[in-house]
C-alpha cells in the first residue's frame, strides 16, 4: 500500500532518471507530490476563424500552414509557420523547437493556442501549444492544471503522477468531524482532489478553504505543541548586568528610534525576568532590528554568554559577520566574531567549531549549519533567527537546544496585523517597531504604465552612474505559453543590448543552483553587478545600501504584502532611493494596491489596507503571500480561517492535550515529521 512518505519512485512511471527534475522541485516523497499545487489554471476557449484577440490576449485559432521556416537570432533557434486565416496571415512562433518542422505539415489545418502580439501590423501567435481539432474539442471548458515549473519537469508529468497516486491513495481525515460541520470544510481527499483537477470553480473554491485551513491548523498545532514543551523555564543564566547597553547606545553615531529603545527594553526586561521567554521582534523592512539584536548579543557577551545569529542565505550570513565585525572593532568591545555556513570548510571550519566550543562568550553567525550535530555550544545563552520564516519550528528549536535555557529572538519583516501575530506566534512575546531610523530618505514612488520604461531605464543609467545600483524584478523565470508577464531570461537578454556596455548585468531566479545563486548575490551586494534583473527570490536574503533604484514589472499581479518587500530591497541607505511599479494590465484605472503603495511607506498601514482590499480571485497567479511561507493560505485574505483553525486547534489541545484520542491524527503528525510543509 502507497504511504505518504514513500519516496516518489514508488509512483508507477516515475523511475531514478525521472525523479531528477521532481527533486529539484523540492518533490522528494508521495506527500511532497500532492501538495505541489497548481499555480493556475488553464480554460482553453472556443476556437476562431479569424484572429479579434487584443495585444497580449490569449486565442486558440483555427488554420491551416501556409508554409514553415527556420533562422537563428543569436544563439535561439526561431521557428515560424505562417498561418492563413480566411485570407489574413499570422505568424506563428516558436523558440528552440527543433522538431517542428518536421513535424507540422503545410496545408493541414490545426489549432494554435498562444498568447498575441504585434510585429509592425503583423500579428504572431507567441509559443503557442498546437492540437489537432479533435484533441482541441476534449479540451475546450476544461480547468486544467498548471504548475511551476523547473528544469525538465512538466504539466504533463506532474499531472500523469498526480492521477497514479490519486488512484492509489485515499487521504484518511483527521480534522474532526465537528470542526467541518461547524466551519463548512469539505474533505480531506476530496479537497487534494479539487485542488488538482476542478470540475468547476466553485469546487476549487472549497478545495482551496479546506487547504488554507489544513495549513493554518498545521502550522499553529506545531507551534502550540513546541510551546506546550517549553513554557516556564526558569531562567537560570541571570541576573544580567545591562550596562554595556546604554555605553553602545551613546557611541553610535546615530540615535535609536523609540521602537527600537522599545524593542531593546522588552529584550533586557526578558533577561532579568523570571523566566526564559521567546520574543518576536516585527519590523517593518528597514526599520533598524539587526542593530537591537546586536545590542542584546553584547549584553550575552558581557555577561559571560555566547549568542548565535542565524540568517537565511550565505551572502546575508556574511553581511551580518562583516557588520557585527565592525561594530565590536569601532566600538572596543573585544567580543570575538565567527561564521559558520556551509561554505566554510577545511582548516577554516575546524578552527571556527573549536572556538564555537570554547566557551568564550561570542558572537556566532551563521546559516542552517549552526545547528548541525558536530557544532557544541559550551554556554549558549541566546539565539536570533533572522527572516524567521525561511526557518521551521524545528530548525529554530534545534538551535536553541544546542544550549540549556536560551532565550530566543525571531525577526521578521513583515508588517502583520497585531491580532493575527498573536495567533501566529501564540507563546512569544511581541514587540514591534513602526518607526524606519532618520539618517533614510523616504523612498520616492511611482506607478507607470509600459510607455514610460524609456525613461524608468534612464533613471537607472543616471543612479548608475552616480555609483549606485539597481533592481528590475520580473514574475516569471522564462518565456511561458500559460502565464503572461516579463520573464528574468529575456529581460537580461534585453537590458544588456539596451544599456551602455560599461553597465554590467546580473541575472537571478530560484531554480539556479545554490552556488551559483549565492554568487551571483554576492555580486551585487559587493558592487560586481550594476543592475540585477530577479524573480521575487530577492525578495530577501541580501542588504545592498548602495541599491537606490528598483522597478517591479507586473506589479497589478503581486500582493501588497509581497510588493512592499520587495521595494524594501532598495533604500537602506542613506541616499534617496527610488521605486518604479509598471502596472501592464492596460487599464485607465491604476490597481487600488499601487496607488496605495505609492502613496505610504508604512508597511503596518498597508497590511490593515490589504486586509480590506483583498478579494477571493487573489487566490491563484503570482503568490500573494508576503513573509511567512505558506503554499496556498495567505494570512491577510484567508484571515478568517486562519481564527478558525486557531479556535480548532485549541479546543482540541483542551480537550485532548496529548492527541491521544485520535489514531489518525496521530499517524498524519508521525507521517508528516519530516515535511517542511507543516513548518516542522
């Protein structure tokens, strides 16, 4: 029998040679499989005769080829079928398609789906996919899946595997019957069913609900049972002598603002209290929480305690090594500094493990390698994630472990709602910081129109030129026949021929490999790179000061959330920074979204501003979601359920506090111990 956790392979059709591209979708078992979502969802309309779709629309035509060629432009391999439709010709392109001119015969008549653009008073089908008329008619009203895509695996692939499990497998529920009734959750099953393969848009609908609510439930049952281990530890590592704090404060060069003097108070509070406490610190991007994590190590330090600080990426690891370096240097406290990723390795390595272990009160900083077996803390006394949401429950428990009572500091960026956080972070302490530091400008924003990138990239030049840097973020990696929007391959491609030679170009997407991903942000925040062109992978992960310029293409397709964090790449310096959003939807009327953010900075302003804006056709596209990583809920749309599933998981902790009651429940936690999907 076929269990969740059994490794991909065991899936009819999908041998050793197969489960290569599935892996580097992060699809390693059967569960992994099932919860890769569809992104979106594709309709294939009725098929025209003629060609009425407007720039950019996407049509399924009817024709036959008039005839077919083949040329290079640089190193892509062009193919285009001219295609007479009652007497108008359209061409039809395709890009490294080598077999199709074999394959597609002059004369006979096919139906062409594609996306339509105009070359002159040309029109051309772009990529489009190319059926038979009896194919086409199987298709047509159909809501088809599509998923995201990576190197070598398709919709195709991901859709037979999906159909051989789903035969196989029946998902047991373990949300009681109760809470379905009372919330109008369809099952379990039924949901991973609809999810996959809607019949109707009202079915996705309710297949969506339930699976919000599974992850919400998830995510904060983990959370309570992690918290139920830890509650009231006495703290035995004081009581702390706070004085280092106040002499770091006057040497700075700048002043702290009042969340950050509020922020640093609920820290040292925390030291000298009763007990050991977990602490979320919120703050708006930009706002100063490194520097309040740095004060609160020194005060460990001083007192005898090694902190660590762990970062999401390498590059950030190293910033944060190369400031905290500094600091201690400029500021005369003799705290020693050590890195620890997974870059460092040899002699280097042996040499940072041993001065892990001496004892000696430091500062460590590091990735996900802090909390590998052979890394031994002698006196841990605290620890700070950072982008907390790159991390899981556990991944963060593990750390902490590493000592005997350690205080723990999360900080995250994004801007959530008071009421949400608390059922969020249920057990931790909250503190939150509004205000940005006075030395930055605040960031100039502007929503434009297609027309108007002339100019957009002028202003890049001139930033440039004045020795600073800059960021073009596009929704897509590559050129898709199902999703419209700028992709990152093309647009590099594009800015290297439209810029002066001398301005060099970087390019950076989520599916690079990690090294080469790693680099390639190492570039920019050294200053190799001018002008990075980026998926939203950038979202976090690098501080670039000298990045004064950023333009978001597509920006109707993203979420306030997400578009706030993404504007927070640049401006972190003390230079005025600015921020482009190109709104391509054609429409008269700029999106509510944009206008909001062009007029406010205050990420805490936008996020109550999204919860009002936000409707149910947000659920689908471009993900919405801004900093804790969910894959279908999003906690501003989906607030609702995630209350729902809060008051769900409390009662049934109440009643149940040790879950023993339910086999099945019990079995999905074991079965799921291992899956980054319920945050573990």
């Amino acid at each position: 029998m076929m269990r969740l956790n059994d490794d991909i392979t065991v899936i009819k059709g999908i041998g050793e040679k197969t489960a290569a591209p599935f892996r580097r979708a992060g699809v390693f078992c059967v569960y992994d499989l099932l919860t890769y979502f569809p992104s979106t969802y594709k309709t294939y309309p009725e098929v025209s005769a003629t060609l009425t779709a407007d720039e950019g629309a996407y049509a399924a035509v009817a024709a036959p080829i008039k005839n077919i060629s083949e040329h290079y432009a640089g190193s892509r391999l062009l193919t285009t079928a001219s295609l007479n439709l009652l007497g108008l010709y359209v061409n039809a392109v395709w890009f490294n398609q080598r077999y199709l001119k074999k394959t597609l015969k002059p004369g006979i008549r096919y139906v062409f789906f594609g996306k339509i653009s105009y070359k002159g008073k040309i029109p051309e089908i772009v990529q489009p996919q190319i059926f038979s008329l009896g194919d086409y008619e199987k298709l047509k009203g159909k809501k088809l899946p599509v998923y995201s895509k990576v190197f070598g695996l398709t919709d195709k692939m991901i859709e037979k595997a999906v159909i051989n499990v789903l035969s196989e497998i029946r998902l047991e529920e373990y949300v009681p019957d109760e809470f379905l009734e009372k919330y109008d959750l369809t099952g379990l099953d039924t949901a991973v069913r609809n999810i996959h393969f809607p019949e109707s848009d009202e079915l996705l609908a309710e297949a969506r609900r339930r699976l919000v609510f599974d992850e919400f439930f998830n995510f904060l049952m983990t959370q309570r049972l992690s918290v139920t281990e830890e509650t009231k530890v006495k703290d035995s590592l004081g009581p702390f002598d706070i004085s280092v704090s106040s002499e770091i404060k006057s040497a700075l060069p700048y002043k702290l603002t009042n969340g950050q003097e509020s922020a640093l108070n609920d820290l040292l509070t925390d030291f000298n209290g009763e007990y050991i406490t977990q602490r979320l610190i919120q703050g708006d991007v930009g706002s100063g929480k490194t520097i309040v994590a740095f004060i609160a190590m020194a005060v460990m330090a001083k007192n005898g305690y090694t902190s660590a600080i762990m970062a999401p990426t390498e590059v950030l690891a190293r910033q944060h090594y190369e400031k905290f370096s500094a600091l201690c240097n400029q500021l005369g406290l003799g705290i020693p500094c050590i890195l620890l990723t997974g870059h460092v390795k040899g002699k280097a390595r042996a040499k940072a493990l041993e001065d892990i272990a001496s004892g000696v009160p430091s500062f460590v900083i590091g990735t996900h390698a802090l909390f590998q077996e052979k890394v031994q803390f002698n006196n841990l006394g605290l620890v700070v994630t950072d982008e907390q949401h790159r991390f899981g429950v556990a991944q963060r428990n593990a750390l902490a472990k590493k000592g005997e009572n350690v205080f723990s500091v999360v900080m995250s960026a994004t801007p959530i709602p008071r009421t949400l956080a608390l059922i969020l972070y249920q057990g931790m302490n909250i503190s939150t910081i509004t205000e940005k530091p006075s030395v930055r400008k605040p960031l100039k924003n502007a929503v434009i129109d297609p027309s108007m990138r002339r100019n957009a990239y002028a202003l890049f030049v001139k930033e440039i030129r004045a020795g600073h840097q800059g960021i073009i973020i596009c929704p897509l990696v590559e050129p898709s026949e199902n999703v419209e929007g700028e992709n990152v391959e093309e647009y590099y491609e594009k800015m290297k021929q439209t810029l002066p030679p001398d301005i060099s170009v970087g390019k950076l997407y989520g599916p690079m490999p990690a090294d080469e991903k790693e680099q390639v942000m190492e570039d920019f925040a050294s200053g190799k790179t001018d002008l990075l062109i980026s998926t939203t992978v950038i979202e976090v992960g690098v501080d670039v000061p000298n990045a004064t310029v950023i333009m978001i293409e597509d920006a109707q397709k993203f979420g306030l959330a997400q578009l706030h964090q993404l504007r927070g790449r640049v401006g972190r310096g003390d230079a005025q920074a600015y921020c482009m959003f190109v709104d391509t939807s054609g429409s008269k009327n700029p999106s509510k979204r944009l206008e909001v953010l062009k007029k406010s900075n205050d990420g805490f302003y936008l996020a109550n501003a999204d919860l009002k804006m936000r409707g149910p056709g947000d659920a689908f596209g471009v993900r919405q979601s801004g900093d804790i990583s969910f894959k279908l809920a999003d906690i501003y749309n989906d607030n609702q359920l995630l209350k729902q599933a809060a008051e769900c998981v409390e009662n049934i902790l109440k009643d149940d506090p040790d879950l023993m009651s339910s086999d099945v429940f019990k079995r999905f936690i074991e079965d799921s111990a291992e899956r980054t999907y319920l945050n573990l």
